[in-house]
C-alpha cells in the first residue's frame, strides 16, 4: 500500500513526471546559461561605459586646462575680474571632472596621476586667485600650464590602457563561462540519459508485464495470476485481466471435465460395438460369408479408429495438466517402435502400405507411456495420409547432443503456411486424407504437449518435396546408446 500510494493515478501522468524530470536538468542548465550570458553582457556593458567615462573624462580635462589656460592669460594681461570669474568656473570644473574620473577602477600610477593633477591645477588657482595685482608673469602661467598638460595626457594613456585592461578582462571572463557552459554540457548528457533510462524502465515495465500475461494466457497457461506494478489504471487493466484468467481457467477446467466425461461414456458403447464386430469377425455366432466377413471387418476397423479419436479427446483433457508430470525411466526405442507399428500393422496391410525402419539401439530417459503416445500419434498421421501403395519410414538416430525420431510418408505433404498451426489443437492442414476417418486434430497437440515436457521440441521437415517428415527431438541429458 505504501508504494501503490506514491505511484501516478494514470499512465499519461507517469509519461508527464518523466518528461519534467528528464528536462529538469536542461531547463536548469540553459537557466544557469543566460544568468552566465547576462551577468558577461552586464560586466561588458560597465566595463564599455566604464572605458567611456575614463577616456571622456580625460578628454574633458585636457579640453579644460585649455580654455583655463587662455583665461588666465587674458586675466593676467586685462585683468578683468569677468575673467577670473570664467577661469573659476572651469576651475570647479575641473576639479568635479578629475573627482568623477578619480571614481572610476584606475589602476595606481593613473589615481596618482588624477590626484597629483587635482593638487597642482588647484595650486595654480590659488597663485592665481592670490596674484591679483602682483607681478605673476604668463611664463609661469605657461609653465605650469604646460606641466598639467603633460600629466593629463598620461591620464588619458592610462584611460586606453584600462580600455585595453577591461578588454582582457571580459575575454577572461566569457572564456571561463564558456569553458564551465560546456563541462556542464558535458555532465548533463549522461545524467539526462540516466533519469530518461530510469523513466523508460518504469513506464515499459508494466506495459512488459500487460504483454507477458497476454502472451501466457494466449498460450493457455492460467495457473499463473495476473500482476502489473505501475499507475493505477494499469494496475486495474492488471486486474481485470487476472479476472479474465480465472474465468478462463474455469472454463478450462470446464471443458476438461466435459471431455473426460463425454470421452468416457463414449467408450462404454463403443467397447460393446467393438468386441461385437470381433465376435462376428472370429464366426462366434456363426460362419460368415465374404460379404458378411468384409462387412465386419470395415466395422471393426471403423471401430479402432473411433476409439483412437476418443482416446485423442481423453488425452488432451489431461495433455495440460499431466504434461510435466513425468514418470522417467530407461526406454529402449527399439521394441516401443515395433509395438507402435505393430497396432497400425492392420491398416497399413488393407492399404498396401510399406513400413521401413531405420533405428539405431538407443535408449532415452523418458515416460514410456507419453512417448508412447507421440509415435502413436505420428504413425497414425502418417497412415492416414499415405495413399494406397504408399511407403512410410521411421527412424531413430542419434545427432550430436541429441536423439532424433522421424516419421515420413509419401503423402500430399504439409503446406508450408500450415507447419505451425498443425500443431494447435483441433486444427488441420488445408490438404486432407482421402478414403480414412477424418481425424480430431488433437494428436500433433498432444504430442508437442509430451515432448517440449520432456524438454525437446518436435518440427515439419520442411526440406522434404513430397509427403511429410515430422521429426522429435530430445535433449542428450535425456538420453543416451
């Protein structure tokens, strides 16, 4: 109960969690890459208008010490108070400029510029403001003009080398990103196929368990119930379909008891027929005539060949369940196939039909009493379809790992379409018997029933041109010479 709790309610739920978590780590990867991309576009964009403010800064004191220059020079000369006035102005301009670019990230030598500029122009100012009538001179005007100028074209070379600075910086910067961007990429790819590999388990592994119990109740095997671990509609159709087995079962066990029982009471009057046609054919009541001695003879065989149909539908009542039911002993095959033979021997004499055996003296580790059942039933197919004059070959051999019996006979053969489905219960092939009792198609089921119980398989030779090959096979751990 605790893990069905935590399982989806449904299917399409199951496909949607999984999606989301296989995606999780590229939505997160492809976050972590803009944040990456913008924090680099936000540190190149302060670094650009940065770089601006620094060369413009430099620019603009150059541009000042200029237009102070030319006002002091005409103060000096006019003596105009007007003058001095303007020079002031730019004075508290310059001095505002060189503290705006004193902010900015210089490095050492150019703040040190910036601060030894701040203290010589306001020193010329205050020689200036103070020499008001006295004998300052434009030379040392010039002079210390010319002084500033110097130390602020080095600021504005140390303006374009921070450009330069900045420059290096940002390629640092986006060289890292981009190296951290594609380990990431790296490491999502196996995680990504990891949690898609865990998702894919849990969403195949119920649909796997619906198509096993499918394919187990297809081959009629119901004794087995019916589980499926998944969402809960699945885990319903689980459900439903082990209510499906159980009634299957039932009726399965239903028909065995039909089968077994209508097998039975068959019997009873077919026995009487049977010991009657014996009696009239032994002249116990009475000589007979030709015609009288043909007659019973065709209901005595008639007869042999009704109970064998009968005995086909009592055995595949019990085929399904007694087939792992093995009662293993040394068997010779030799005397098992003349015994085989010799109950067909009547037919095959009425028909002309040749018996030839090739066999090895081999003996397997079997249930005489099943294996007995499987050659019966392949001589008997083969019987039936051989034609008047015909000729069937048995053989016994070993191969390899394994003991091989075959049954051929010259008969119309097996189309290859139906090679598979002979061996299905109650079916047949499209090329049927002429002038012999239509079988059950019972026998080739009961046989394969047998044999893969004794863990070998039995096939149609599909090489052979004309009439039928069927070949048994059984495992060498079962057998040996």
């Amino acid at each position: 109960m605790a893990v069905s709790r935590y399982q989806p309610k449904s299917m399409l739920k199951l496909v949607l969690y999984g999606f989301g978590f296989v995606s999780l780590p590229l939505v997160a990867a492809l976050g972590y890459a803009l944040v990456q991309v913008d924090r680099v576009a936000h540190q190149s964009q302060f670094a650009v208008y940065q770089a601006v403010q620094a060369i413009s800064g430099s620019r603009q004191l150059i541009d000042l010490l200029t237009s102070m220059e030319r006002s002091g020079r005409q103060f000096l000369i006019l003596g105009d108070e007007s003058l001095l006035e303007t020079y002031q102005e730019l004075h508290d301009e310059f001095q505002e400029t060189a503290r705006r670019l004193h902010r900015l990230p210089l490095d050492e030598g150019q703040r040190d510029d910036v601060d030894d500029l701040l203290v010589a122009e306001n020193r010329l100012y205050e020689d200036l403001a103070d020499g008001i009538g006295s004998d300052m001179d434009q030379l040392a005007m010039v002079t210390s003009f010319q002084d500033l100028y110097a130390v602020a074209q080095h600021v504005l070379s140390g303006s374009n080398r921070m450009v330069d600075r900045e420059v290096r910086t940002m390629q640092e910067t986006a060289a890292a990103a981009q190296t951290l961007l594609f380990w990431l990429a790296i490491s999502i790819v196996p995680l990504t196929i990891f949690s898609a590999s865990i998702f894919a388990v849990l969403i195949s592994r119920p649909v796997r368990q619906l198509d096993k119990a499918i394919r187990r109740l297809g081959d009629g095997q119901f004794s087995r119930p019916v589980s499926v671990a998944g969402p809960q509609d699945l885990q319903y159709l689980g459900h439903r379909l082990d209510w499906m087995r159980q009634r299957l079962q039932e009726l399965e066990e239903q028909k065995s008891h039909f089968l077994q029982h209508m097998s039975h009471e068959l019997k009873t009057p077919l026995t009487a027929i049977r010991e009657g046609a014996e009696l009239l054919q032994d002249n116990a009541v009475g000589p007979l005539n030709a015609e009288q001695q043909e007659v019973a003879s065709i209901l005595q065989s008639n007869t042999m060949a009704l109970q064998r149909l009968i005995e086909d539908l009592l055995n595949f009542g019990t085929a399904n369940h007694e087939s792992h039911m093995l009662r293993l002993t040394h068997v010779r095959l030799i005397p098992l196939i003349d015994a085989v033979t010799r109950n067909h021997k009547p037919v095959m004499l009425t028909r002309n039909i040749t018996l030839e055996t090739w066999l090895h003296d081999l003996h397997v580790v079997a249930d005489e009493e099943k294996l007995r059942v499987v050659l019966d039933n392949l001589m008997s197919n083969a019987v039936k379809f051989s034609p008047e004059g015909g000729r069937i070959l048995v053989l016994a051999e070993r191969r390899g790992d394994t003991v091989v019996l075959e049954v051929a006979d010259d008969g119309p053969g097996i189309a290859a379409e139906d090679r598979e489905k002979i061996f299905e219960a109650f079916q047949q092939g499209r090329n049927q018997a002429t002038g012999y009792v239509k079988g059950s198609g019972l026998g080739l089921s009961i046989a394969r029933e047998y044999v893969e119980a004794h863990g070998g398989s039995i096939e149609v030779d599909g090489s052979e041109k004309h009439g039928a090959r069927l070949r048994v096979t059984l495992p060498l751990a079962q057998a040996g010479e």
